[in-house]
C-alpha cells in the first residue's frame, strides 16, 4: 500500500515537473536563430524572382548588417536590382529594398528606369546605369543618326560600357550598336555627369 502511494506521489510530482516546463517554454522561449548573410541574400533574390518572373537579370547590390529583430537576431538591410529587357532599345531597372527577416519580404521599390525615359522632369541628367544610357543614347538630342540606324535594322542591340577615361573624355557611357546585316556598328558616347550626347561615330565591323 505504501509503495502504490510512493509511486502515485511520484507521479504527481512528474506531472508538475512536465507542467512547469511547458509555462517556462511558452513564458522563455529559445534564443532566436540567426539568419547567415548568405541564406539572406539567397532568400531576398529568390523573392525577387517571384516579383519580377520575366527579369533579364536579377542582383545584390548591397548588403549591410545594421539591425535585429525584435526577438534579437540579426537582420540584414539587402538592396537588389532588377533588370528587365536588357537587349532591348528601352530596358527597365528596379531597385528592390530589404529589411530581412526583420520586416520579412516587405520591401519598397524605387523605379530608376521605364517606359523609355530617362531624367524625366530632372535638373540634373546623371546617367549612372547602363539601362539609362542606352535608352539616353537613342532619345536625347543629337541622336538622330542613332534613330536612322535603328530604323533601317530594326533588329539592332545596344550594349552599353561604363569608361573612366576614353579617348580622353571623363566619365562616359560608350554605347555601341550592331545589327548582323550592317556592315557597321555606331558608337554613341554619352556623357554620365550631364547625360549629354558627345559623340556618334561608325566603326566597321
């Protein structure tokens, strides 16, 4: 009889033990696990692949390390660009903010390029991505030989090349234009500070 009530005691006590564990559980929950910058990076460009499915090309800008989230884990603020219709005469740029996992996929997004203009309403014109100069070499006053070579090889593809330095010019765009039944290319030098055009030359290819 006193062996049935030792085990009944022990029991009741294991059931309290079991008890008391589970309110420390829900009242302590466990440290937060840490997101690593890679699965981060991997996680944000495939959210960007789900918003932007027909992107030409998908990248991390920039990542940084300056927040956490509310339960103290680390949290990353991730800039990624989208490119869309990168050979065309007017490609389109997004830039894609993250906050994650602290703001999870929440992002907001700054439009850099669309709808074939570039500076629209703009004081100054800086042409700092090569969608932007493409679409600047093709549209902006003193492209007219441009606009005749398109128009003659409507399959033509620009590729434009950021310069420090070329010919002795600061700081331009070279763009270059090829079309596979032209016996030349035109090279369309657009300026990255003032987006001005200096220069259209051929080149035989």
């Amino acid at each position: 009889m006193l062996a049935k009530a030792y085990v009944m005691k022990i029991e009741h006590y294991a059931i309290l033990l079991l008890a008391l564990l589970v309110v420390l559980l829900l009242v302590f929950p466990k440290a937060p696990a840490n997101v690593s910058e890679s699965d981060a990076k991997n996680w944000v460009l495939e959210d960007m692949r789900t918003k932007y499915p027909q992107a030409s090309s998908l990248e991390i800008i920039s990542v940084d390390q300056n927040s956490t989230t509310s339960a103290g884990a680390k949290s990353y603020s991730i800039k990624g660009a989208a490119v869309l219709d990168s050979n065309s005469l007017c490609p389109e740029r997004y830039h894609l903010y993250y906050d994650y996992p602290k703001s999870n996929f929440v992002t907001w997004t700054e439009t850099i390029v669309k709808n074939c203009a570039v500076c629209t309403g703009q004081a100054q014109c800086i042409i700092a991505f090569p969608e932007q100069a493409v679409i600047a070499s093709h549209t902006f006053n003193g492209t007219a030989r441009v606009s005749q070579f398109i128009a003659t090889y409507p399959v033509a593809m620009p590729n434009a090349t950021f310069y420090e330095s070329f010919n002795g010019v600061q700081n331009v765009w070279l763009v270059k234009y090829t079309a596979p039944e032209s016996s030349y290319s035109l090279l369309v030098l657009v300026s990255k500070v003032d987006g001005k055009i200096i220069s259209v030359d051929s080149e035989n290819t």
